[in-house]
C-alpha cells in the first residue's frame, strides 16, 4: 500500500510537511490512560497562556483553508477543534486507546492526526482534489459526495477517507475495537512544520511500541519524496 499527496497539492501547498507511521498488532485492550493525561498536560499549559487560534500551527491551517476557499472558522482542522473542546471541556471523549493516544498527541502538538483502518482502505491512499463523484461514508452512516475540487483522502475506489483535508474523517475507515492495522498521517503547514512533525511522528511511534507489541514504520513526505509505502 502507497500513501501520498498529488503533485498538485504540493505545487499550491509546497511548505506541507507530512509524516507517516504504519502498525500492525493494535488491538483495544491497551491501557494508554498516563499517557493521554501526561500529553493532555502539555496542551494544557500552552492553552493556560494563549488560545489554540493564537498557535501558529493552528493560524497555518486557518491560512491553508482559506487558500481552499473554506471559511477557516466553520470548517476548523482536527487539531482546531480537538483543541477547542479540551479548552471548553477540559477532557475529551474516550474512544479507543489509540485514538484517545493519537488525539492527545495532536492536542499537545497542535498538529492535525489522522488514523485509518487499513483494511478498509482500497488501493493506495491519496490527498488530492475531489472530482465529484467520490463516495464519504459519515460517522452517522449517510454517503456523500465530496464537492468539486475539494481536498479529500481518495483511496483506489474512489472513497474519500477525509473531508476538506484535514477537517473531518470517514467513519468507513474509523478505529474500531477490531482494528489490527493502521496508518497514521500527521500534516503541518507552518515554518517549523518539518522539525515538529518529524518529532511528532516520533513520539506516536514509541508511545505505539510502549503500548502494542508492534514495530512502526515511519517515513517524512516531501516533495522530493511524497510517498509513504509499507506492507499491510
């Protein structure tokens, strides 16, 4: 399995910056609990001396969904708005122990997330722009049809995994307590995006090897070098 962006999305976007980890063994009895407290303190504290729209990972992404013709404050990255409703709620809903992981690492980051169910996915997966005809399964079980142009994760059967890039996933593609193997996206666009992400991605894959018996496999995705491949 191949995962990247288009050609297109780096030529309009070319200060992305984008890591992938591939793991297989996840399963949902993991207890991950210190470890989503200890990295939702590190949010907390950022936040206990400015709001999430003050960060300037968070203000990049604003940027990044305005240049897509998105109103930055109605459609908001994942890490937005995980961001904003730890800020409001103080917690966030438990889930499954890698996507309360994953999404406490984004909180302490400030960088949007993305974990998908490989074995849902058909083909290679793509950020490109939509033409119109693919197929997004919502959480709620309705298809929709992304708009054209829009930036979404397009697998090889035409099924968007994501929504406006990084503001919403498939529930197609959503962790579950069956879920064995995953790929996890991070993606940044703001001017230290490439040392913070290559950190990120490091973080998830020894907080993943503490907790699963695993062996991640990583990869940094430039436009020099935009695919991430793996077995799975």
């Amino acid at each position: 399995m191949q995962f990247s962006h288009s050609d297109a999305m780096w030529q309009t976007f070319p200060e992305l910056r984008a890591g992938g980890l591939h793991a297989e063994g996840i399963h949902a009895a993991a207890d991950v609990e210190a470890s989503v407290v200890s990295f939702s303190s590190t949010a907390a504290a950022r936040l206990a001396e400015a709001p999430e729209g003050e960060f300037p990972e968070i203000q990049a992404w604003r940027r990044g969904f305005s240049r897509m013709g998105l109103k930055p404050t109605q459609y908001r990255c994942a890490s937005e708005a995980l961001l904003r409703r730890f800020r409001q709620e103080q917690a966030l809903p438990r889930l499954h122990p890698l996507v309360d992981l994953c999404n406490a690492i984004s909180l302490a980051f400030a960088i949007p997330i993305a974990v998908f169910d490989t074995e849902k996915i058909a083909g290679d997966l793509e950020v490109r722009r939509a033409v119109g005809d693919e197929n997004y399964l919502t959480f709620g079980g309705e298809n929709e049809h992304p708009e054209l142009g829009e930036v979404i994760f397009a697998d090889g059967e035409g099924r968007a995994h994501a929504r406006r890039w990084t503001n919403r996933q498939s529930g197609l593609s959503a962790v579950r307590e069956t879920t064995r193997s995953v790929l996890i996206v991070a993606e940044a666009l703001h001017a230290s995006a490439s040392e913070d992400v290559g950190r990120l991605v490091a973080t998830v894959a020894d907080a993943l090897a503490q907790h699963w018996p695993v062996a991640p496999k990583t990869a940094m995705l430039t436009s020099v070098s935009p695919r991430f491949e793996f077995q799975a």
